[in-house]
C-alpha cells in the first residue's frame, strides 16, 4: 500500500525569543503521526551570533540547517521560505506581519495578534489585498484537548446546560525591580498581563462558554477591572455575560503572584456537574477530569481525559497551518480572521474599562 503524502513546509523564524525557542523545539521532535513536515529553513534575529546559537540549541540535529540571517528582511525574502512565524513581541507584530506579507509569504503570527483592533484589521487587509495566508497563533485552540472537551460540553453534554467557566493565569514579575528599558515595562511592546497571559483565561471562557464558536460566535458584555504598578497592568479582573444563555466567566491573570507547577488552569460548571482542567498553566493544559454534580462534603469520583506529551503543544497550530497552506486556504478555521479581530475588539474594551493605554491607540 502507497505511503500517504503529507505537506511540508519550510519556516522562517522571527526572533530568538523564548516562544520561538518553544515552536522550534516541539516542531524539531520527531513525530510518527505528524499531519505535515516541518523544515527550518531560515531563522533572523538581531546578530548572527544569536541565531547561530539558536540552531545549534534547538537544532542541533536537524537534517536541514536553516540559513540565519541578521535581519528580517532576508528572511522575508527567502524563496525557500514558506511560511514566517513571527515571535516578536506584541507592538512589533504589525510591523513584522505587514513587512512579511509585503515580501509575499504567508504569516503565523504569535498572539496577542496585536496591540489593537485596528492593527489588526490593518494586517488582514494587507494579506487580502497580497493574497497570503495569516493567521493568529493562538495555539491553545488547536489542541486536541480542546475539540474533545467542547464535544462532551456541547454534543454530548456531559455536565448538563454550561453556565460559568472560571480561569485564573499569575506569574510572578518584579515590574519594580525591572530596568526602565524592560519590555515588560514598555508600554509601546504592549506592557501588562492581559496581553500576555490574560489572553487564555479569556480563551478558555470563549471556547467553553459559547457552542457556536468560531463560526457564529456571541460576543459577551464585559465589566472588567485593572490595577497598576509604575504605570503598568498588573492584574486583570474581567466577567463576561452571554445574554442569550445567562453564561458567565470569570477571567483573572496577574503578575503580581505565581501558583504551583501543578494546578486547575479552568473550571467549567454545568448543572449536572462540572470539569476541571489540569496543567501547568492555562496556556498548557495537560488533562480535563468530568464530574458529576457535587452533592456532599466528599468530592464526587470523576473521569480524567489524558492529553500528556513530549511536545509543549505548538505542533497542532504549525501542522493545520502547514495543512491550510497546501489546500489554498488563506485562513485558519480555527482561528479565522473574524475571531481574531473580535478577540482584538473584547480586550480593547477590557483596557478601555480597566484604563489601560498604547501609544498606538491614538495613532
């Protein structure tokens, strides 16, 4: 019986960062049942010597060596490259994604998307106008774990009727003690928690909350509130209402503080029971246990769903990526523009209630 072909496809990588050492690691392991092949092929950063010691940590054994260059724009205009991943920090994605697309390649772009809505909208016109392929790489979305649970809460209904999602991310950063030229404390970079970690807590609640998503979503009424330190967001309090269920989400995410190794990333509540998930942190979830309704002081026996692995997770997002490209597609479905861009519009209002501002807010 003939092998089934499966696409591959060649990545340039933007930064040297720590999430882009995390996309490169997961997609650098071999894989039996990968959906798409993976080849770095090109790696920019900000000196040679960077990216030179990028591959040799990350990369070491690949059978294709990518070409490291000391500026983007080699990257962008590599014909080897497929595809960009850009892993540059928040206020420099627009920037980074509209330099990508202008060189013709197709755009994986690390969430927040964005600073704002605008921006963002500003980048899906550019790929239209292109004809490229962009997306948001919002990676929780794309994790097995995550289809599996929507179908118990909504095709099977597991817990009975869904009415409120808890998500709490803290980590730990001394905004005080860090230099004035921190990115943690520039608000041009997009400085505070929301962007960076309060994003998943918020994801948990949409994906959870609202069975119709992404396809024909309802966007929640949000009553959010926030606290500063130097000037900087340093916690995020947010509940979403979805009117025409009476759902609720509670979304927290802070700097001020860290939790254990292990915890309870989520909890969704139903009125024949309730599922916690279990993980490191919101963004890497590893488990999900259902539970029957709680009805004494003794916590009810439930079933645990395993999703433990090698990889942190960042190989669904690049396989359905590789997966959307060689089908012509210019957009995930998973994570499709309209999502984005709503995703964009919900923080924007949760900033603008909790007070805090981007330079490029009033550009």
């Amino acid at each position: 019986m003939a092998s089934v072909q499966i696409p591959t496809c060649r990545w340039g990588i933007i930064t040297t960062g720590l999430i882009s050492s995390w996309f490169v690691a997961d997609l650098a392991l071999p894989r039996p049942d990968a959906k798409a092949n993976h080849i770095i092929q090109a790696i920019g950063t900000s000196s040679l010597q960077k990216g030179h010691d990028f591959a040799a940590k990350y990369l070491k054994d690949a059978s294709v060596q990518p070409a490291v260059y000391a500026s983007y724009e080699e990257v962008y205009n590599d014909p080897n490259v497929d595809c960009v991943y850009i892993g540059s920090p928040h206020g420099f994605h627009k920037r980074d994604c509209l330099a990508a697309i202008a060189a013709g390649k197709n755009v994986l772009c690390e969430k927040s998307f964005t600073i704002n809505t605008r921006e963002a909208r500003e980048v899906f016109d550019a790929a239209k106008t292109k004809g490229v392929y962009v997306a948001e790489a919002m990676w929780l979305r794309h994790r097995p774990l995550i289809a599996d649970l929507r179908k118990l809460l909504y095709g099977d209904k597991v817990i009975g009727d869904v009415f409120c999602t808890r998500s709490d991310f803290q980590v730990y950063i001394d905004i005080a003690g860090l230099p004035s030229t921190s990115r943690l404390k520039d608000l041009e970079l997009g400085a505070g928690s929301l962007l960076d970690i309060g994003i998943y807590p918020l994801s948990w609640a949409l994906l959870t909350l609202d069975p119709n998503l992404p396809s024909n979503p309802e966007t929640p009424k949000i009553l959010a509130a926030q606290s500063f330190q130097d000037g900087i967001e340093v916690t995020t309090s947010t509940i979403l209402h979805y009117a025409s269920s009476g759902r609720q989400g509670v979304v927290t995410s802070t700097t001020n503080r860290k939790k254990g190794k292990s915890q309870i990333v989520a909890t969704i509540e139903g009125i024949d029971g309730f599922v916690e998930v279990e993980g490191a942190a919101p963004s890497h979830p590893a488990s999900f246990t259902v539970y029957p309704r709680w009805t004494s002081d003794e916590k009810p026996e439930g079933k645990k769903y395993d999703y433990a692995q090698t990889a942190q997770g960042f190989i669904y997002e690049a396989d359905n990526t590789a997966l959307d490209i060689a089908s012509g597609k210019k957009e995930s479905s998973i994570m499709p523009w309209s999502e984005t861009v709503r995703v964009m519009e919900i923080m924007d209002e949760i900033r603008r209630q909790g007070g805090t501002k981007y330079p490029q807010d009033s550009q």
